[in-house]
C-alpha cells in the first residue's frame, strides 16, 4: 500500500455508503415483496424480512424492513379490515419504503404505507391452488377420515436426527410424567431446502415398507422462517401426505407458522414438543378411560354382591318358614297317601279275598270236570292207536310184504327172480316173485 492512499475507518466507509445511498435512492418507492418474517416488539416497532422469489420457489432477494410504532398502529388495522386477513408472514405485500443504511445497522427499508388491494402473496396464492387440486382431486380428507390409534405407541418419526426439536420430542415423550412406555423409530430426513419434499417423501415410503410395526406417522421441525418452511408447501408431499395409509401427526414450526401439511394431515399441533404432549395426551385418555371401566366394573361387581348378598340374607332368614312349610306340606301329602294307601290296601284285601273264595268253590269242580274230559281224550286216543295198529289192520284182511328186512311199499321196489315174506294176521308165508307188473294210473 502506497502512502498516498487514504485509509478509510468502518464509520467513514460506512457513512459514506449511507450518504451514497441517500443521494442515489432520495424518494420513497412502491415495492412488492412476500413477507417471511414478522415480528411486533414491545415497542409496537415491527420488524420485518421482504423476500422475492422465482418461479422455482427459490429466494432471488431478501431483505430488512421495519414499520415503526406510529406507523405500525395505524397499517396494520387498516390492512386486516380491508383484506380479512392477518398481516403476518407468507403473504405477498405492495409496500411504500424508503431506503435507508445506518453505521451500526446496516441497509433496511422503513415502510410508511401499504397497499391493501394487493393482498395474498406468493406462497398463499400456491397453497390455496394445491389446496384446491387436492380437494377436486378428493384425497384433501383422507388422512383425517383415517380412525385414530387409541394407544399410539409405536411411532414412525420423520426429522432431521441432529435438530432441536427432534430432542425437545423425545425428550418429552420418553420422560413424561406418566411413565407411559412409547416406540419411537427415527425414519432421518433433510427438514430444510430444496430436497425436503424428496427426502420426506422417501421416508414415508420406507414407513409404508413396514407399516405393520406402526401406529401412527409424526412429521416434526422447529420454527423457522416463512421461506425455511416453504418447502413443506408442495403438491407432490401433500399428495403423498393426504393419501398415507396411517394417520400423520404433523407438528412444524411454532405457532405463528402454518404449511400446506397442517392442511391435509390427521392431526395437526403447533410445535415437535406439543406432537408428543399429543401422544401422550392420547395414552392419558386410554388409561383414564381403562381406570373409568375398572372402577365402573368394580362398582357394578360390588352392587352386584351387595345384591346377592341381601338376597342371600333374605333367603336364609326365610329357610326355617320355607322349610316348615315345606315339612307340614310333605307330612300332609304323607298322611294323605299313607291313608290312600291304606284305603286302596284294604279295598284290594278285599277284593283279592272274593277272588280267592270264589276260586276255592271253583277249583274243585273245575279240576273234576277237566279231569273227565282229559279221560275222555286219553280214552279215544287209545281206541285210535289200537285201530290203526298193524295187528288190527291185518286182522282186517290186510297183509305185509317184508323183503330184506325192509317192508315194500311200492312195486318199484320188488323185482323178478327175489324172495319175499307176506305177513298175515296169524301167520307168515315164504313167496318168490316171478313178474311184476305196475297199475296203470287210469286203471
């Protein structure tokens, strides 16, 4: 360095830049920009970021505005009266400013008016028309339509392993108060930039893989910027969001931020941290729920014994009655058929005893006269068998052939040229056959 160059301090070169500024850009200027920060102080100064993008989404310029308290008070009214919405971060502004570079501050724009017709900025305009495909295309409801899990323990989480909120998540779901016992399974993604949607998606195709070991999908990030969210704000992750099998549970940013996600996911939570009370909350239910039916199933058991038990008490001061009763109603019924019995005893006595007499003067006369009649037969049956036995029939004039100790009794069983014996009534005869001949059966 020569020693003829001057040398500059920081507040020279700075107040320099200040007045070049001031003499090049002197006017105030209309400018449109999207907001991706917002932040009213204590003060009522707001502090803004003005971003402007390309078609790509991707952030061509960014920014520092502020409206000071004055100015604030009297912009921010009139915008939500005349455009019914929240002047906050993510909408698209026309913003009267002046530029301005302070030494210790920097470059910034201080807004002094806006224009209200000039309302839904970039990023709203996107997710109102992605929005509307999703409903045309009727999947905006379906994860929202899908039944909560009533114990929603084994979690599938998408986040970015090393982020805030990933740890503020576990270490509220795995330490709460409760003790209630949760299965996390970290499904790691990149949570910011240009290759969110494609990572997100990733991993909710690796969940899908195994989809049977889960009962619920959680998708977390810290706050950030409008523009750091805006990359959950994409057709193809709310598509992929809308139509997952498992209810999602979707907990980005803080508060003040909102994306397309919030929109189409079963459950929708401010921040990581308030994902897990969610969970939790859910558990909580279910075991209250299970300790309402212990009680109730107590409570009726013990009405239930209480019941028995003064029936019991009733009946068993009621035994002695009943059984009285009882013993004087079978001691009755007893007498009665011990004096049918009796009745009936000495009635069959009775008539058994006619019987018997009435026997007694029969059998006598009976046995005479079967005894006579049985003589009788005896008597005919011996006249039979002395008529027909063979000495009667030869006495008769009847004769028998004997031949071979064999009587003949056909004339198919004599032959010529034999010996046979003729018996007769008072003798027998030697015979010898010469000829035989047979009767003719028309003779």
């Amino acid at each position: 360095m020569s020693e003829q160059e001057h040398i500059y301090t920081l507040t020279e070169l700075s107040l320099g830049i200040r007045e070049a500024i001031e003499d090049r850009l002197p006017h105030e200027y209309w400018v449109s920009a999207e907001i991706s920060e917002c932040h009213p102080n204590r003060n009522g100064h707001c502090y803004l970021e003005l971003i402007e993008k390309d078609r790509k989404g991707r952030t061509t310029a960014r920014q520092r505005a502020v409206i000071w308290a004055n100015t604030y008070n009297l912009l921010r009214p009139y915008f939500e009266q005349e455009t019914g919405q929240t002047f906050t971060a993510g909408i698209q502004v026309l913003v009267l400013v002046s530029v301005t570079c302070h030494e210790l501050y920097g470059l910034s724009l201080t807004i002094h008016d806006i224009n209200p017709s000039y309302t839904i900025g970039e990023a709203a305009r996107r997710r109102a028309e992605i929005l509307a495909q999703l409903e045309e295309e009727g999947t905006i409801n379906d994860n929202k339509e899908l039944p909560l899990p009533v114990l929603p323990q084994r979690i599938a989480v998408i986040s970015s392993q090393t982020a805030a909120g990933y740890g503020d998540f576990m270490e509220q779901l795995c330490q709460n108060t409760y003790g209630y016992k949760f299965y996390p399974v970290l499904f790691a993604a990149v949570m910011q930039g240009e290759r969110t949607e494609a990572s997100v998606i990733k991993a909710l195709n690796r969940i899908h893989n195994n989809i049977e070991h889960f009962d619920c999908v959680v998708i977390i990030r810290g706050g950030g910027s409008t523009s750091e969210l805006s990359c959950f704000d994409t057709y193809q992750l709310a598509s992929n969001v809308a139509q997952f099998p498992l209810p999602i549970i979707v907990g980005i940013g803080h508060e003040r931020d909102e994306t397309i996600l919030d929109h189409v996911a079963a459950v929708r939570v401010k921040t990581p941290t308030a994902a897990a009370e969610w969970l939790i909350e859910q558990i909580r239910i279910a075991d209250l729920a299970a300790q309402n039916a212990r009680k109730e199933i107590a409570d009726i058991v013990s009405r239930r014994l209480m019941a028995e038990n003064n029936r019991l008490q009733q009946l068993t001061g009621n035994i002695p009655y009943i059984v009285t009763q009882r013993l004087h109603k079978e001691k009755w019924q007893q007498q009665n058929i011990a004096h049918h019995i009796e009745r009936n005893t000495t009635e069959r006595m009775s008539r058994e005893h006619q019987k018997l007499t009435l026997l007694a003067h029969l059998i006598p006369e009976r046995t005479t006269t079967l005894l006579r009649q049985e003589q009788q037969h005896i008597d005919n049956l011996a006249q039979t068998v002395q008529l027909l036995s063979p000495d009667a029939v030869l006495a008769r004039g009847y004769s028998l052939v004997v031949q071979g100790n064999k009587v003949v009794k056909t004339i198919d069983n004599l032959s010529p040229n034999s010996d046979i014996e003729i018996h007769l009534a008072d003798g027998k005869a030697q015979a010898h056959i010469t000829a035989t001949s047979k009767q003719k059966d028309n003779e």
